[in-house]
C-alpha cells in the first residue's frame, strides 16, 4: 500500500527543501565553477538578467515586447485553429461521409511533428506572421479537432434520438444538442491545444522569426549570452503557465456550471 | 461491423485516390500550384532519387533518417529509464513527491523546445545536445504516468499483495510495475512523440546530419521538393516508432483487457 | 489455531471533532474452527472488524486479538477474501495462486502440490493458465478462495465475497463454501448483508446496529442446524424452506429493521 497521504506541515516543509535544494545545486555548480558560469549562470544572475531585460532592449526590444509580438502570433494560431478544428470536428462528429473522408487525412499527417511543418510555413507564408501563426495552428490543431469530434460522436445516444424524436433539423441538432453537449470535451480540448500551441510557438521562433522571445533566445544564444537564454524560458515557463492556470479555471468554472463536478 | 468496416476503407482509399489526383491536377495537369509553392509529384519524385542516389544535405535519405532514428532512440531509452522509475517512485512514496514536486512545478511549464538554445550553448550542434533536450522532453510524461499510474492502483490489489506476505522487492516487480503499466505505457507514447517533435525542432535549430537538417538546408534552398521528401520521411518515422511501441504494449499487456479492445 | 478476539475495540475515522465514531465498543470471541458471520446495514462498519483483524486499519481503542496477540500487520496466517476478487490481472490463475507460497518460500515441489490440491478443490484444473480477465466473476472468486486456502491460513477473513456475483452464481458458491467448510473447517470471519447466506453459512451470526456499529446480538445458528439436521439437504434451496430457517432468518430480519436506516440499504 502507499503511504498515506502526509499533513501540511511535512508536505511544504519536504517542498521547500526541495526546492532548497534545486537552487542550491544550481547556485553550487555555478559559483563554485565546476561548470563555468559563462554557460551556467547563478539564479541571481538570472533573475537581475529577466528584471532587466525588462526594460533594456535585446535583439531588438525588451523582453515584454517579445513577448507581446509573441503572443500575438499564439494567439492569432490558436483562435484559428478553435475555429477551423472544433466546427469540423462536430461535423464529422455529426456526418459520418465526413468523418470517413477527413479521418484518412489527418491520420495521415498524424505522425508529422508540427514543427516539421516550418519550410513550407516559411515558403508558403514568410517568416514574419504568417509562417509562425501556420506552425501554432499545426500544433494546436489537432486536439481541437479530435475533442469536438468525441465530444460530438459520443454524446448520449438517448439525447439525439429524444431530439430526432422532436423533429430537430441537422442544423438545430449540431447547434442545440451536439455542441452543448461535446462542450465540456472541447474545453478539454482547447487547453491541449493551448499548451501545444505555445510550445510550437517557441520551436518556429527558435527557426524561423525576426521578433518574438524564442528569437531573443536564439539571438542569445548566438552571442553566448547564457543568463538572457535562461531569462528567456523563465519568461515563456510563467506566460505558459498563465495561459494553463485561465483555461483551468474556465474550465472548473465550466464543469461546476454544468454540475460535472461539485 | 464488417460493413461498416469496409465503408470505411472504401471511402478511405477513394479519399486517398481523390487527393493524389487533386495533386497531379492541381500541380503537373493546370499548374496553379507552381513548383516554387508546392512540389508536382514528377519534382516530388526526382528529389527523393536525388537524396536516395548522390545526396542531399551531405548524405543519403537513408544516414540521414537512420542518424535521427538513432538520437530519438536514445533520448528516449534515457528518459524512459530514469523518468519511468522516478514516476514510480514518487507514486509509491509521498515524502519522495512532496520533496521533488515543487522543483518539477517550476520547470515543466518550460516547453522542451525552449531548452534547444541551452543545449546547443553546453553540447554544440552535434548529438549529445539533441539527447539532452529529448531526454527532457520525453521525461516529463514518463514520470507523470508512471506516477498517475502507481496511484490509482486498485488498493484491493495492493492489500492483497501485502496479505499475502509479499516481500519489498517483489512488490515493486510483480505488483507495483505490472499494475502500473498500461499508464506506464500511455506514458510512452507521449513520449515517443515528443521525442520526434523535439528532435525534428533542434535539427531545424541547429544540426549537420539528420532529417530536420534536411527540412532546414530544404528551406534555405528554397527547394520544396525536398520540403516534401523530409516531412514524409519525418511522418514515416514518427509511424514506424509508434507502431513498434505498440507492439511491444500489445505484448507486454497481453493480460490487460482494455489494451486488446 | 485459529481464534480471534475483539476487545472493546473502538473504530473512529478521522481527527479531533471531524472524527466519526464507525465501531463503538466491540466485543466477539471467534473460536478456532468457528465460523462467524456478520450482518448489518450498510455503514455500519462491518467491513472494518474484518479490516482489523486483516491488519488493514489499526483499532482506536481497545485490542483485536488473533491467537491472543494482538495483530500489528497484514499476513499469510490471516487470508483475505475480497469483494472485487483483487487477483492480480497479469498473473494467470497458478501464478496467482502461487504467489503466496512463494512469499512463504516453499521449495517447488511443495509448491505445485500445493497449488494443484487447491486447483483440485476449487474445480480450477481446466483452467490453470487462463487470466483473471478471462474467468466469469464466479470463476475470478474461485481462484481468490483457492488463493486464499492454499496458504492454509489459521484464519480465512472473508469480505461479502459474493457480493459482486449474479444470483445463480452466488448460490452455487455458497454451497461449495458450505462444503469446503464442513469438510475442511477453519475459523472463518464472514461479512455481509445478506441475512440468508448468513444463516446458512455460519455457526454464528453476529448482528450490529447501525452506525456508530456496536454488536447487538450473536445467534447461535450451529445448534439449530446440528438439531434440524440442515446439512443432510444438499441444496441451498431445501435448506431455506426449512421452518427452523425460516424462524433465524425472519428473527434476524426482525432485528435489522429495528435499526433505523435499514430502509435505506
């Protein structure tokens, strides 16, 4: 049997010497120069790297702007994907000539990692907005689609034959009853999709962008700037971290709205 | 169901049949696709006996691929071994989670693919950098399982373990490890995929042999020809692994009813 | 030997004033070779006197006595039977027989005669190296028992092991336990809600009330079945239309329905 679970005080106090001890390694390898501190900065010198990456400028802006460039691209990647994948998904949740035309496809492309899509992003539409947003969307995609689809094909027999039964319209039927129903599925969906998006993200700016943090880390990189790299994924580590912890609790507010969890 | 079955293959491969010739329509017989977009079957074809006979990107379809496969195994094997007992671990005793989960709640929102630049600063451009972000991408989901794994086994099964007079190490082997494994093994499969991803992204990043370099030196040509030929050869990697792993799940769980429906 | 005792024992789940009292002042004596069952209605915190006596959870207050020493951790000399079976799915029947033996560190050829009297005893032979997913439910709580038998345990602590069987299964267990029993007696600790089985299973029958569980009242159903002769019926059935049966059970019924709550099994 494991163990039972352990009081407050032992789990934070176990987490704090935890944690002690990751910074304390970290610190220790670095000042104590077994790995030199070119290639592995102290927190410290991390941490006053991020607060002044803040407002001084790198590659071409300050670490806020990056980011703001960044998260426009998430952003436009992300939505477009939502829109395209969680409709089709429900159709071909609904049509089932659909569903076997579509799944081929994507069964198909399956296998391709997102980031493989990057030359013909760049080829098809450069690499400034529109060749990120394509390699966002091709990370994000792909759960979007498949949760609508469940969502949709495993609704409760019962509820659309009681809907067939009243008459309903295809229209009124994917509208009022299939995507109400798929939509605690497609909220799970969309936080996948969020992280996956993020992290196809930084993989195209690492490749292919002229702004954004995964180019300012690249640039870093390039001149042997460790601390700003480092500040870098500080940086994308909180952002993807706010994203998980909204969509969260959207999704809690969501389930307890719907009486899917008390 | 054999009807049903059948539907779908029939439809499945006139969908196949109707975007091959959609190709050829598209590319080689109107030409609205030009070549410089995307390549007609006919360029296609002369990329890949292009890579296939002299090379591209300083060697063979073949090295190139067997050169990827070989880092992904790598990182991969690495992850699974030190991440798959970890998860355990930490599954069987709290002391052990409450001291490490705080550190692994401040790292994992780092996405794999932002530690590239890091490794290439330490290791360089050649492999051990690529088994380094692989290993930290494929880590992750192996621990989480094999933990999620451990902590919901059946406590029945575990007080009958244990009223049996089980002893410690044969716990961990016939109980513990059996009991886990199905998670153990979705574990995996994130894995295997994150291991493609990430490999295929430091290779795009930053390499001198491999398949993303192929897809990167493609890109820097303008050459989509071979655009194509790298993302098959990446799809057709990505599958063969997959379906090696679930091979070995299929084995491995041959007790396990939800792994054979 | 085989005899277990609880001693005032009390149960309470939880701390301080969240603390829920589940066992309230516990006394039973099991002798060696008795078997004794326990019905109550559902919470009552039955299933926690067998978890005791397991080694599962630790008494609040008082001592639970195995051979007169207290018990301290779960242990072969104490076999359990659980509801859900609990085999262990990626072991096939012998493996999961064997396992046991194999903690005690039998030498082989001890071990297989042991696990093939067990097979013999539970009609498993046809069925050796099937797994658990494979069996019916029936079949799945054969092999528990015989998992359980095999280690020859002083005690054998049995868990409304028919709970999860369908009603022409359970009958058929039930007179096979009956068999098993007579022919090859052990103290057995039996825990379930239905007052039949109960009256035709055991020596004696232990009623609780409700929760906080206290012992209301023991029966002893082995006088009435030695006078009636009930064990000259092969089948269940003839068994329970017994008048001497009928009268135990509707006078345990009785006490039950006393406990308020009991509606709402």
């Amino acid at each position: 049997m494991t163990s039972p679970p352990l009081g407050f005080r032992e789990t934070v106090l176990l987490g704090l010497a935890g944690l002690v001890s990751f910074i304390g390694l970290w610190s220790f390898l670095s000042v104590s120069g077994i790995v030199p501190a070119q290639f592995l900065p102290g927190p410290l010198d991390v941490a006053s790297r991020f607060v002044h990456l803040l407002t001084a400028p790198f590659a071409g802006a300050t670490l806020p702007a990056h980011l703001a460039s960044s998260f426009q691209r998430y952003a436009y990647g992300v939505l477009l994907a939502a829109a395209i994948g969680v409709p089709l998904g429900l159709l071909m949740g609904f049509f089932r000539l659909l569903d076997d035309i579509v799944t081929p496809i994507f069964d198909g492309l399956r296998f391709i990692a997102p980031i493989a899509w990057v030359p013909f992003a760049a080829l098809w539409f450069g690499t400034g907005v529109g060749g990120p947003i394509m390699i966002i969307f091709a990370g994000a995609f792909p759960p979007c689609l498949i949760n609508a689809y469940r969502g949709a094909r495993f609704v409760e027999p019962r509820l659309i034959e009681a809907a067939r039964m009243l008459g309903t319209p295809s229209s009124r039927m994917i509208l009022e009853v299939l995507l109400p129903a798929a939509v605690p599925s497609i909220i799970a969906g969309l936080r996948v999709s969020a992280g996956l998006g993020w992290q196809s993200l930084v993989g195209a700016e690492l490749i292919v962008a002229a702004a954004g943090v995964g180019f300012m880390m690249v640039q870093a990189q390039g001149s042997v700037q460790t601390p700003t790299v480092m500040a870098g994924m500080i940086a994308i580590g909180l952002v993807g971290m706010l994203i998980d912890v909204l969509l969260r609790q959207g999704e809690g507010w969501l389930r307890r709205r719907r009486g899917l969890d008390s | 169901m054999a009807s049903v079955a059948s539907r779908r293959t029939l439809i499945g491969g006139m969908t196949v049949i109707g975007l091959v010739v959609l190709w050829f329509g598209l590319t080689t017989f109107t030409g609205l696709v030009t070549g410089a977009r995307f390549p007609s079957p006919a360029e296609f074809w002369l990329s890949l006996k292009q890579i296939n006979g002299r090379g591209y990107a300083g060697s063979t379809l073949a090295s190139h691929a067997f050169h990827s496969l070989k880092l992904v195994l790598m990182g991969f094997t690495v992850a699974v071994l030190t991440g798959v007992p970890l998860g355990l671990w930490m599954g069987w005793n709290r002391r052990v989670e409450a001291f490490i989960n705080p550190v692994f709640l401040i790292i994992r929102p780092i996405p794999p693919l932002a530690w590239i630049p890091l490794a290439i600063l330490w290791l360089g451009l050649g492999d051990a950098a690529k088994i380094l972000v692989i290993w930290f991408s494929a880590f992750v989901p192996s621990v989480i399982n094999a933990f999620t794994g451990v902590r919901n086994i059946d406590k029945p099964i575990l007080e009958a373990a244990r009223m049996l007079g089980t002893p410690r190490l044969r716990m961990v082997r016939e109980v513990i490890l059996p009991a886990s494994l199905p998670m153990i093994f979705t574990g995996l499969r994130l894995s295997l995929q994150a291991s493609w991803t990430t490999l295929v992204a430091a290779e795009l990043v930053g390499a001198l042999v491999g398949v993303g370099f192929v897809l990167n030196m493609a890109q820097q040509d303008i050459y989509p020809g071979m655009i194509l030929v790298g993302m098959v050869t990446v799809g057709i990697l990505g599958w063969v692994t997959t379906l090696l792993l679930a091979r070995v799940e299929r084995r491995a769980l041959a007790w396990n009813v939800a792994a054979r429906d | 030997m085989g005899s277990i005792s609880f001693r005032n024992v009390d149960k309470v789940f939880g701390h301080g004033t969240g603390g829920v009292k589940a066992l309230d002042d516990i006394n039973l004596d099991i002798a060696d070779k008795e078997f004794v069952a326990i019905v109550g209605p559902s919470g009552c915190g039955k299933t926690t006197c067998l978890r005791m006596v397991a080694g599962f959870e630790a008494a609040s207050a008082g001592s639970v006595l195995v051979n007169g020493r207290p018990v301290t951790a779960p242990g072969p000399d104490r076999a359990v039977v659980f509801q859900q079976f609990a085999l262990f799915p990626w072991k096939t029947v012998r493996e999961n027989i064997e396992l046991g033996l194999r903690n005690k560190n039998l030498p082989v050829g001890e071990r297989n005669d042991l696990v093939a009297s067990a097979l013999k005893l539970m009609n498993l032979e046809t069925h050796v190296d099937a797994f658990p997913h494979q069996l019916s439910g029936g079949m799945q709580q054969r092999v528990a028992i015989a998992r359980a038998y095999v280690l020859d345990p002083e005690v054998l602590l049995m868990d409304e092991p028919f709970g999860a069987l369908d009603a022409q299964t359970r009958v058929v267990m039930q007179e096979e336990l009956v068999r098993l029993a007579r022919h090859n007696p052990r103290t057995v600790l039996f825990i379930t809600h239905a007052v039949e089985e109960a009256v035709y299973l055991a020596d004696r029958v232990a009623i609780m009330t409700r929760r906080p569980g206290r012992i209301k009242e023991v029966l002893d159903i082995k006088a009435v079945r030695e006078r009636e002769n009930w064990d000259s019926h092969a089948r269940i059935e003839d068994v329970m239309d017994l008048e001497s049966f009928v009268h135990l059970r509707t006078h345990i019924w009785k006490s039950l329905r006393e406990e308020k709550g009991f509606k709402d099994v």
